[in-house]
C-alpha cells in the first residue's frame, strides 16, 4: 500500500468534491445567508441541530455566530440544541429520543426563526421531527445533507432551502458541511457588517 498516493487521493477527491459544489451550490447558500440575516435583523433566532456526527458542527456554527467568525460582531442569538446536557438528558431518557430536538424547537421556537438541521445521509430521524417541530412554528429550515437529500429533502418546502452536498461518502459530505458553514459565518458577517472585499 502507497500511503502518499492514497493521502493524495484524499485530497484531489476533496478538491474536486468542492468544484463540484461550488457551482450547484453558490446561489443557494447566498439566499441562506440573506434568510438567516434578515432573521437576526428581525430579532429572530438561529437554531441549530445536528444528527450524530453532525451535532459537532452544528455546535461550532452556533458558537461562530455567538462569539464571531473571522470579523469583529456583536453577538448573534444562535443556540445549538444539542448543547444543553441538562435539557437532553431527561429527553433522551424517554422511549422515543428521537424528539431530543423538536422538543426543544416546540418550548423555544417563534415564527421568524430559522432551523439550519445538518444530516450527512439526510435520514436522522432527530433532524425529520426537528424539520417538523419547525414547520409548526412557521420557521424556515436551511437543510444541509448529502447523497439525495433523504427523507429531509423531501420534507423541505417552498420557503426552505436545501444544501445538499454533491458527494456519497460521510468525509466528503462532512468536509463540505464545513466549507458552506463557513460561508453562511462569512457571508453574515458581510451583509451584517457592511463588507465589500
């Protein structure tokens, strides 16, 4: 086994994963960022889920938008909700845990708000009923998965916008989950703050 072209592999893959999600994906992630700016202008919140692997990155993209990205800000109202251990620890306990994130969009979401929910397969059945729980309250979803987008794009509506990752594999699909989350926290930043370059 070649260990540096296997490595290289890796990196081309990536690289030619993210050409190709630059040009499906450039105007839908512009018109996520205007929603989720025009939410927080609005005195809106962002919540944030994530399933399993996910819950990481929907942690990191909250914590950006509270405590800044690349920019001096004041704060942005970003939760993740798979945060608070004291509110998921009674909720996952109960016989289906699969509200541990709906529960929470039903006591804290408010028309106005918006969902970013972030499945690699587009299948966790957490982000389905967090999609749901968000419809209810009349918040917009920005979705991203992979793949086909799963049962999550098929639940997306007119209002909602789906970032789906143009790869198979988890790493490609993660790695790009990444690379549109520091868009959204750039792009924000931007029209938040005035930025041109």
């Amino acid at each position: 086994m070649d260990l540096i072209e296997r490595i290289s592999r890796q990196f081309e893959d990536s690289a030619r994963a993210q050409l190709d999600a630059l040009e499906l994906l450039a105007a839908p992630i512009a018109g996520a960022v205007e929603i989720i700016t025009a939410s927080l202008l609005d005195n809106g919140r962002i919540l944030v889920c994530g399933g399993s692997g996910s819950a990481g990155d929907a942690r990191r993209f909250a914590a950006q938008l509270v405590n800044g990205f690349e920019l001096e800000r004041p704060p942005l109202a970003a939760l993740a909700l798979s945060a608070d251990a004291s509110t998921l620890a009674p909720i996952a306990g109960e016989l289906d845990p699969s509200g541990i994130f709906s529960r929470q969009i039903q006591a804290l979401g408010q028309p106005g708000d918006v969902l970013v929910a972030i499945s690699t397969s587009g299948h966790s059945a957490r982000v389905v009923d967090a999609i749901a729980a968000a419809h209810e309250r009349d918040m917009r979803v920005i979705a991203l998965t992979g793949n086909d987008g799963g049962r999550i794009g098929e639940l997306l509506g007119a209002d909602d916008i789906h970032l789906c990752a143009p790869a198979e594999r988890t790493a490609r699909i993660q790695e790009l989950h990444l690379l549109i989350l520091h868009c959204l926290c750039d792009g924000i930043d931007c029209l938040l703050l005035g930025v041109e370059d």
